[in-house]
C-alpha cells in the first residue's frame, strides 16, 4: 500500500515536470514573514544511523548543483512526521488553544510506543517537493498513529488530521521547490537514478511535539 502511495505520488511528479506545472512555496524565499504555523508530532533523524541522514545529505548534494536555488533541509531538521495534529496555518497562534492537553495526551501515547524503525529506501516527489521513501519495519508507527488519533479525539481538541487524506507512509520531505527549476528533465534524470537507492535504516525513540 505504502509503495502504491509513493508510485503515485512519482506519476504526478513525472507529469509536473514534463508540463512546467511544479508548484513553488513561495514563504520559503521570504521565511521571516511566514507565518504558517501549526502542531506536529515528529521525530529527527539525526538522532538514528549517521550513515543514513549522510546518504540523504549526499543526494542532497547532487540535486543542489543542478538547482542550487530550491529549499535544502538541512541535516537537522530532517525528519518523520509521526502525525500531523493542526496542519500549517497561517496567522496561527499557540495563544488560541490551551496546549496542556495536547502535551497530556502527547506523553500518555508515548508511555507504550517502542522504538520505530524504518527503512529509507528510493525517491519519490510530488510536484512541490522531493522525498526520501520510508517504509516502517513493524507496526509500532501505525499503532503510535492511531493512539495519538483515539486520545486526541477523545480529549475533544481542536485537530485538523485526516482532514485531506489519512497520514500512512513514512516519508521524509527533503527538497522543497522556491524557484523556478533551471532545467527539469535533468532533475527528473537525476532522480530518476535513486529512485531505488538503499538510504539505509534509522531507528527512532525520541519523539517531539513542536
């Protein structure tokens, strides 16, 4: 299923590219007067296999000399989404909810959640960014999901998840695209070439809510 996922998700990419119809975040060129905000439950990367987080920084790399003007993640930000509780808004502010409940609940799904380990293997993208396929090794992912889903409906808090589509594969977002690409079918080329590159596996335990 996670697979068919990414394929698609690459369908459209190929499609983007060969049509001129990628699609730019433009907050990403004025970052000081973004104001999306929102609430996420995550863990990084670089607290897993260096090896792993190198690899991804290495293909990095290679997409940047051939579009050096795009959004790059650097190597501490890279990231699982583990849910996203209030997707990105803009104008948003923590003052407008109480957060305490959403750390209560936060800490309660953890208590049982094991170590994730999951497994970077290809690219994929969608027309506005380029991504590292993840796939869980177990079902301690989906079952952590699921907890954060029950208790924070059940807490009766204010969540925006599932809202366009239920979160079920594990990629990380590591390319973002700000400018116009200076050639696609090179890019598409180069991605092309990963599209079935072992990145290698990361184990994850420590969770953040930020």
């Amino acid at each position: 299923m996670i697979q068919s996922i990414y394929d698609d998700m690459w369908q459209r990419f190929e499609l983007a590219l060969k049509h001129n119809e990628y699609e730019l975040d433009l907050y990403l060129s004025d970052l000081e007067n973004d104001t999306r905000r929102g609430i996420t439950a995550l863990a990084y990367l670089n607290q897993g296999n260096c090896s792993t987080v190198n690899e991804i920084i290495r293909f990095q790399k290679e997409v940047r000399e051939l579009e050096p003007e795009q959004y790059y993640h650097p190597s501490n930000e890279l990231h699982l989404t583990v849910l996203s509780v209030i997707s990105c808004l803009p104008e948003f502010a923590l003052t407008e909810i109480d957060v305490n409940p959403y750390i209560d609940v936060f800490r309660s799904a953890l208590k049982n959640a094991g170590k994730i380990e999951i497994r970077y293997q290809g690219v994929s993208a969608s027309p506005n960014c380029i991504v590292i396929q993840g796939f869980p090794t177990s079902d301690t992912l989906e079952r952590l999901r699921n907890e954060l889903r029950t208790q924070l409906t059940e807490a009766g808090v204010r969540v925006t998840f599932d809202s366009r589509y239920k979160l079920v594969t594990a990629h990380s977002s590591i390319i973002r695209f700000k400018a116009p690409l200076n050639n696609a079918q090179q890019l598409l080329a180069l991605c092309q070439r990963y599209r079935n590159h072992d990145f290698g596996r990361v184990v994850l335990e420590d969770f953040e809510l930020v």
